[in-house]
C-alpha cells in the first residue's frame, strides 16, 4: 500500500493467474482503514457497495459487497460473470 500526492491509495496484488500485478487506486476518503496491521476500503458503485478487506500477514484478500443499506448482497462485476456476495483470493500481504 502507497498513498500518492494525489490522495490515493495503491494496493497492488499480485495473483499467479494473472500475467501482471494488478494496481487499484482507491481515492483516500474511501479508505476506511490503513495502517500496519490492515487496509479496508469501500466504494459505492450504483447502489452496491464493495468492501474490500487485505491484511499485513496473510495471504489472502476479502471483497463483500452490501447495498447501502448494509444487507449483504450478491452482485456480479462483469455481464457474464458469475454473481457473488463474498470471495477469498489468494493474494500477497500489503
């Protein structure tokens, strides 16, 4: 995790699926927790809410998505791709 002069924060995630390391860039008032122990964020994207949980020592990352009223709720990212409300990867430590 890096935070830039642009007031975002980086989170780079490297997955052995993948051919390349992956950089989300989360502006720093969605960013509901950073230090050394942990990073959590959350962005709203049309009414479904995905938080997104990486941890200092583990090698694994939690996305949940919710609607805005907290309910947890099952939500696909892309047409065609299989809907989820939780998902675990495999993922570096920050």
């Amino acid at each position: 995790m890096t935070s830039t002069a642009t007031d975002l924060v980086s989170d780079y995630d490297f997955r052995p699926d993948e051919p390349e390391v992956r950089l989300v860039r989360v502006p720093r008032a969605d960013v509901l927790r950073l230090d050394s122990g942990a990073y959590v964020s959350e962005a709203d994207l049309n009414g479904i809410v995905l938080r997104h949980y990486a941890f200092r020592n583990e090698w694994f990352k939690v996305n949940i998505t919710f609607d805005r009223a907290g309910e947890i709720l099952e939500s696909s990212p892309a047409p065609g791709v299989t809907a989820f409300a939780l998902n675990c990867g495999i993922a570096t430590p920050m």
